[in-house]
C-alpha cells in the first residue's frame, strides 16, 4: 500500500515540444537558421555594440539578416553563400570581433559559417522596423522555461496510490525495474522526520506513530507530515539550507568581524 501526504499540493512541470512553421524565405530541414541558430550567438555576444538600445559601432546592426546584407561602413557583412569571403566571418575567425571579448566558441563560428554557406536563410520575412515587440522572437518565446505549468494525466497503474507513485512507478516499469518493499511504521516516521527536520524522531513519537499507522496508515502518515511541516525545526532545517544557498556567514571571514543587522536574517 503506498501512502503520501494528499494534504500536500502536487506540482509538476511538463516540457513543452514546440514545432515553427516555416514560412516565406523558410529553412530548409537541417540547415541553420538565422531565428533559431545565428540571433542567439549575435544576442549574447553582439547585439550590445551592434543594435541594442540604439547602438551600431561601425554602422553595423547584427539583429536582422537584411541588416548584415547591408553592412556598415565596411560594405556588406555577409555573403550568402560564399561564406569565407563574408566580412563579418572573416573578423570573427581573427578574433577581432567581438572586440574586447572572449573569442566565439569553434562551434559558434562553425554554425554561423554554415548559415552564411547554406545561404544566410530566415524562418519566415523579417519585419520592416525592429520596435519593443520584437524583442524576442518566436522561438525564444517557445522556451519551455517561459510556458505556463500544466497538469499532466496521471498514468494507470495497477497498484493506486498517490499521484506522485503513479509517474515513479511507470519511470520504474520504462526502465525494467521493481519499487523497494513498502517501509514498515518504524523506518517511516524515521525517514519523514530526518528528512523533514534533520532530526530523528522521540521514542514517544516513534511509538504514538506506530500505533497510530496500525489503526490508519494513511491518516497516520498524512498528520505526521503536516504536524513535521508545522514544526519549527522544519522552518530552522530549510532556513539555514536557504541561507547556505544566499552564501550567509556570523562573520566577513577574513578579518572575523560580527555582521551587523544579523538579525535580519
């Protein structure tokens, strides 16, 4: 019999597998796109000196690929297929641009050579002025991080139980293995107060819990975990792990002297 705490909300996250439809100057499949492949290098590493808020060093915006077929003041910065002699290449494989940086990756420079080769293609016509609202492209929209939470079905099991058993026992049949032998009442409360508390139970709970499973495993189990949740030591278990985390110290560490407001914390 499985057993969990149904007074505990059940969070889940799915990742959601997105699909783009190509259209007017498309991509083919395989090939680089300027969307999904090139505007995330020139994002990360560009786009600060050539087009972000205004700014275009060189008269170069990087944002949009009529943009690099229009260049700056060194003419066209690409040429579409034929990558080597593409100006803008040629400067990223001296290590020239960007300037001041960290050189692009190998297989940033290999994806952005293949985009030129492969004829510099686009996912769909590019707008006529860039404004607010193109600041992120479909596909970056499409992340699975930015997509609202969904309730996924909950698989069918032979053995019901908890919701959450049900997903681990169909990971565990997907892998061709078996769940452990159910926990007696003993290593139960064990393992829900350590977990909970960094504590182990009293003799008097490990004995009230016991008696207390007998009779109803599923209430027992369920008013030890919302009595351990309302406990302070779970809030003193969590509030020093979280405060590890924030990098908390009593001290600067190198000259040991007392933080002030420690009480703030």
């Amino acid at each position: 019999m499985k057993v969990g705490p149904p007074s505990s909300a059940l969070i889940t996250f799915s990742l959601l597998v997105t699909s783009w439809a190509a259209h007017g100057a498309a991509s083919t499949a395989g090939s680089p796109s300027f969307e999904k492949d090139i505007r995330p290098i020139f994002k990360t590493h560009c786009f600060q000196c050539h087009g972000e808020e205004g700014v275009t060093k060189g008269d170069l915006d990087v944002r949009l690929t009529r943009f690099l077929l229009k260049g700056g003041e060194s003419g066209a910065a690409i040429k579409p297929g034929d990558a080597e002699q593409s100006h803008l290449l040629q400067l990223i494989q001296k290590g020239e641009m960007p300037k001041g940086k960290t050189r692009l990756s190998e297989e940033n420079i290999a994806t952005i050579r293949r985009w030129i080769a492969e004829g510099a293609k686009t996912l769909r016509p590019e707008p006529e002025k860039l404004g607010p609202e193109h600041a992120f492209t479909d596909e970056e929209r499409a992340w699975w991080a930015f997509q609202p939470i969904t309730r996924p079905a909950i698989p069918a099991t032979q053995t019901p139980g908890n919701p959450i058993d049900a997903f681990i026992q169909k990971a565990l049949a997907e892998n061709g293995l078996t769940a452990s032998p159910q926990a007696d009442p003993i290593t139960l409360v064990r393992r829900f107060t350590l977990d909970l508390t960094g504590l182990p139970p009293t003799p008097e709970e490990t004995a009230a819990f016991d008696k207390a499973f007998i009779a109803d495993a599923t209430g027992a189990t369920s008013a030890l975990v919302d009595r351990l949740l309302a406990s302070p030591e779970y809030g003193e278990r969590w509030g020093r792990h979280w405060l590890d985390v924030a990098g908390y110290a009593d001290s600067d560490g190198f000259d040991d002297k007392d933080l002030e407001r420690k009480w703030a914390y």
